[in-house]
C-alpha cells in the first residue's frame, strides 16, 4: 500500500498549544481553544 504525500503532510499540518495541548490547524496563528500564540509545530524530530 503506498503511502501518500499528500495525506503525510496533512499529518504534519498541524500545531499544538503549548498551554492546553489543544490542536489546530498550522493556518491559525492562535489557539482556537484559549487563544494563546504558543503554537508549536508537530514536527519536530530533535529532541
Ligand atoms: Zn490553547
């Protein structure tokens, strides 16, 4: 089965709040949930 691009990076379109670890989409720039701007990218590989 092959895996999709596309699919992958939808994946990886995403931010999470650093506050409530709420999700949102990487085209917001606040947390829809609390408002804050404490976004962080999913990917993020190093540690
Ligand atoms: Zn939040």
């Amino acid at each position: 089965m092959p895996i999709f691009p596309e699919l992958k990076a939808r994946m990886f379109d995403k931010t999470v709040c650093r506050k409530c670890k709420a999700r949102n989409p990487k085209t917001v720039k606040k947390c829809r949930k609390c408002g804050s701007d404490q976004l962080r990218s999913k990917k993020q590989g190093k540690k």
